[in-house]
C-alpha cells in the first residue's frame, strides 16, 4: 500500500495527568503514516484524488487540542480515529505521538506510544423467529449503522429458514450483511450483545427461540481460538442458512480455512440441506 508521511509534527496542548500538565500546556510530536492509494492521484495530478496534508495538519492540530487528555494512549486513538473517519481514501494509519517534556524525573529524550488502526471488513449473520421478525432484523441493522465506529455496507435477502438444533420453534428469518468497522473483533461482539439485549432476546434454550441473534462470521482473513469469539465462525459451513444470504453479498468470497469460495461450499452444503 502507498503512504503518505508526516514526520514529528508540533503542536503545543494539555494533556497529562498532572494537574501542571493541564495548565501549562507541553509540547508534543506528532508523526502520521497514512496507507492509501496514491495511484490514481499521481495519473490525474488532481488534488482531490489525495490526502490535501496542508488541510490534514491544520484539522489534526484543531482535533488534537480541542480536548484535554490525561493519557497520550487516548490522545493518539482520537487522532487515528479522527483521520479514519473523515478521511474516506485512507485505509489505515500509525501514529507516533512524542510527549518530549514528559514529567518522569528521569533523563530521556521523549516518551512516546505507536499505534496503528484501520478498517476491517466483517460479515455478519442475523436471524429471528420470535415476534415481527422482519422487524427485528431491520432494527438490528439500523442500531449497527447507528454506531459511527460501523458502516454498513451491503445487506442480503432476507429468507424464510427451518430452524436448526432445536426443531421445537417457529421458522427463521435470516440474513447477512458486510460491515466496514473500526472495532476488533471482541469490541465487535460486546457490541452484537447489547444489541441482542436491546431488542430483549432471552438465553433459555440452546439454540432456542429468540428475538434477535447476531453472530460475526467472518472478519477480515482472520484466524482466531479467541474463547470470547472464535473466527471464521466455527459452523457457519454447516449452514445454508448462513451461506445463503452471504453469497448474496459475496460469493467469491474466500474461506481463511478451507481456502475455497463461499459459493463453492454453498453448492456443495445444497446437496445435502435444504432452507
């Protein structure tokens, strides 16, 4: 990926955790790595096919000082948030940010954090059978889009399934939708569970009856044993329930694991299950 780099960028504020730090003010150094494609800007030779960094530096110096942090950890997540989010042709950014002046009683050139974030791409699956099921699916997505950390990108069909496991219940509405996040991946399933206790879904049957349920199928190419979330979703390939919606979205989209497109294993699931 091409970069744009500014280095050791000074700006004067208030954060610190001493109560000096927030009167008086410090310097700090801040240096920015943007990931973005420089291509078509370096054909077109428009400005607008660019980052304009003379315009960044001005709304970083505003962003950085409008606010008073006692960590710089949080100062530089609100630096590399801000670019992120208004910044639509960058994908991901680090930033270095330098507290030169820090108060350690030690002789040390500078203290400084390095952080780099950027957007992932997630697919999600939705399901509901109690209640206006439609419904719930439609305010589960709008409470996804709601948060300025998700953009929601592409939303499948919705369709009418059996339910799966526990065969005592009414039919699923299902669907799937591909999001744009800033949040990892256990921000991203805190977030699908207050979302599920939002629209007053209940945990009393394994794979019971339920207003709402949101499961992370996929996120980025990642490969997790993560015990708060495991990736790619350990049985979305044993359900054409899953597959159905999200080929609507993707259908060559690879499988991290098996190494073999979403479509090929939907094909392949058809032969033996049925919606």
């Amino acid at each position: 990926m091409d970069k744009i780099t500014i280095e050791d960028f000074e700006v004067f504020a208030y954060h610190g955790v001493l109560e000096e730090e927030k009167t008086l003010g410090q310097k700090f150094l801040l240096s920015l790595y943007l990931d973005l494609d420089l291509r078509k800007s370096g054909i077109s030779k428009a400005l607008n096919d660019t980052v304009n960094y003379a315009e960044l530096l001005d709304n970083i110096e505003e962003e950085f000082t409008k606010q008073s942090f006692d960590l710089i950890e949080t100062a530089a997540e609100k630096i590399a948030e801000f670019i992120l989010l208004n910044y639509n042709l960058v994908k991901a950014v680090k930033v270095i940010l330098k507290k030169p002046w820090a108060p350690v009683k030690k002789h040390v050139k500078c203290i400084s954090v390095e952080i780099e974030r950027s957007w992932h791409t997630a697919y999600i699956g939705l399901g509901s059978n109690i209640g206006n099921k439609e419904e719930n699916l439609k305010e589960a997505l709008a409470l996804i889009e709601k948060n300025f950390q998700c953009v929601l990108t592409e939303v499948s069909n919705f369709y009418i399934t059996r339910p799966v496991g526990y065969l005592n219940q009414d039919n699923f509405l299902n669907c799937a939708a591909e999001i744009k996040t800033l949040m990892s991946p256990n921000e991203l399933v805190d977030f699908f569970l207050r979302i599920e206790e939002t629209l007053k879904r209940k945990r009393t049957v394994h794979w019971g009856p339920r207003t709402i349920d949101l499961d992370v199928l996929l996120y980025d190419n990642l490969i997790t044993d993560d015990p708060h979330i495991t990736l790619p979703h350990p049985r979305m390939t044993e359900r054409l329930f899953v597959l159905t919606p999200l080929c609507d979205i993707n259908p060559n989209l690879v499988h991290p694991v098996l190494n073999d497109r979403i479509i090929n294993i939907k094909n392949n699931l058809s032969k033996v299950q049925v919606l």
